[in-house]
C-alpha cells in the first residue's frame, strides 16, 4: 500500500523549451528542457506506466515504437504505447499520426532513406483538450508550439525515420520491422463517464495497457480516491490536498493499493488520471463524507504561494 508524491526529473532535448512555467519555474542549466519525466521516490521501485509533460519550441523526428510481441523478441520487457493530452498549443500546432498511403517495407525503407516520409505523415491540427491514442506500430511526430501530457507504457525504445537534420542516428530496419506503414484507424474521441460521478470523470482512453481519465473536481468538494491498480494523478489546475500532500499545477502523485482523501481548493482541482488494466475502474473516485477543513484550505494557500519555488534534481535520459 503506498500514497507518494512523484519525483520530477527535467530531460533535455533538442526540440525542448527555455521556460517551463507554469509547469514548473526551476531553471535548467544544461539548455532546452523538452520533458519531465516523474518518477517513484525511490528510484529502485517498480511500475508499469510512465507519465511525462513534453514541451515543445521544435518538431520531434517521425518516429515508431514496438508492440509488446516485437520487443519481446528483442529482449525488452514490453512495447510502447502510448496517449497524448494537448494541454496548450499555438495556433496551428499540429501532430502526425499515420501516413497518407499503405507503404510496402521496401517503399517504406525508399521513402526514409530519402526524407521523402515527412511528405507522407498525415497531420492534424490540435488544440487545448484534445486527446491522441498513439497505439505501438504507428508512425507518429509531435509538431513544435505544443505542451503535452503523456502516458505510455515504461519503454524508452524508439526508433527514428527522419529528424530534421538534426544528425541523429536513424533506425531504418528497426523501424521497418516495427511499423504499421499505413494510415490509422478512426480516431478515438472523448467518452463520458455514466453513473453517479460523471459530472467529475470523463474517459479519455483505454486500451490493454492503462486507463487514462480527466478528474473535474469542484471547489471545496470531498472525495476518495480508491487507487486499487498502479495509478498516476498530474494537476492539470487548481489545487488540493490529496492525503499528506498539498498539490498544485504541476504535481504528481502515485497511489497504489491504497485509498486517500481528496479535497480539492478553492478554485477546484482539473487532473489527469492514469491505471494500468484493460477496463476503467468503477469505484476510483467516490465521494467523501469529509468536507474540506479550513486548516486543508489554508495549507492549500500556502502551497500555491510556494509552488515551484525549489528546483528539482535533473535526470537526462534517451532522446526522442
């Protein structure tokens, strides 16, 4: 049974950002920062899925991830899929998903080995809300003008078709043998919740690997969260206290086996809340009996006025 908050390690990157705010106001040295990867506490502790915020001044190269069968076969523990929240973009801002045509592996391996694919992804305009399922197999990029929230399953395999120039290695067999080269299935849009509790849960996402919801919580409201499965809670805005912790934009916190209070601020609490399993769980938010005292509410005040005050230690890791 464990309530923890999520350690935060800033990654740079070449297509990254100078200014996290208002995700997070510590200052990087090391340059462009493109992600913030959250992790247990304890580095050695175990999970199933990965959260990160992708920030983006530059496109990503075009990319693929394998399934769970081809990384097997490769002596990986499992694929890679994944799901994007759009949580700001720039007028325009766009990400690729599937190509405009069925490729063959040998138009496929041309159409790389040339450039010519950043000619056939097919691109969407997104904005603030939206949701992407990037199932593993699908060809993929994330434009610039973007910041994002990710979840996905734990792998950092990724293989790169085109990178703009940037010189990075590419991944062409790889990438063959991994992709589903042709265009996507219809898109997977937005799902309410039914039941007592739609008014606070909509489903965003679920798949074989996790469950991906948005938590709309009003002010001063009273819940419980019953983290029956490996679960993740981001703040997308507002604020509340979640068991011991007081959490602002920004913030993360990992629950698993356990139950814990949530008493959102103020001004309410948005979140973004991802569990491994193949089905939504009925029972993750209920509400509480407990209203929210005037102590939570002042320690939730004092909480927003030092937010992002400390910086937090920096891990670099694989480049995407």
């Amino acid at each position: 049974m464990v309530v923890e908050r999520a350690s935060a390690h800033f990654l740079s990157k070449p297509w990254g950002v100078l200014d996290l705010r208002p995700w997070s106001d510590a200052r990087q040295d090391g340059g462009a920062i493109g992600e913030i990867r959250y992790e247990r506490p304890n580095a050695a502790a175990e999970s199933a899925l990965l959260l990160k915020l992708l920030f983006t001044e530059q496109p990503l190269s075009i990319q693929v991830h394998p399934d769970d069968a081809l990384a097997h076969e490769m002596g990986l523990p499992c694929g890679k899929s994944e799901a994007w929240y759009i949580l700001s973009a720039t007028a325009g801002a766009q990400v690729g998903l599937g190509l405009d045509q069925r490729l063959t592996p040998q138009q496929l391996r041309d159409a790389v080995c040339d450039g010519s694919i950043s000619d056939l992804v097919r691109w969407r305009t997104v904005a603030p809300d939206d949701v992407v399922v990037v199932p593993a197999g699908t060809i993929h990029a994330i434009g610039a003008g973007l910041v994002i929230a990710e979840i996905q399953q734990r792998s950092d395999t990724t293989f790169r078709l085109f990178d703009y120039g940037r010189r990075r290695e590419l991944h062409v067999e790889q990438a063959i043998a991994a992709a589903d080269a042709g265009p996507v299935g219809p898109e997977v849009g937005l799902e309410a919740l039914t039941g007592p509790l739609d008014e606070a849960r909509t489903l965003l996402v679920a798949n074989a690997h996790f469950v991906f919801e948005r938590l709309d919580l009003a002010a001063k409201s009273a819940w419980r969260l019953d983290a029956e499965r490996e679960t993740w809670l981001l703040v997308v805005s507002g604020s509340a206290r979640l068991g011991p912790f007081d959490l602002v934009s920004g913030d993360v916190v990992f629950a698993q086996a356990d139950r814990t209070e949530i008493h959102p601020g103020a001004t309410g609490m948005v979140g973004l809340v991802a569990y491994t399993g193949a089905r939504r769980l009925p029972h993750l938010l209920q509400r509480s009996a407990q209203p929210s005292s005037p102590d939570t509410e002042r320690r939730q005040g004092d909480s927003l006025t030092r937010a992002k005050a400390s910086p937090m230690g920096t891990r670099l890791g694989r480049t995407k």
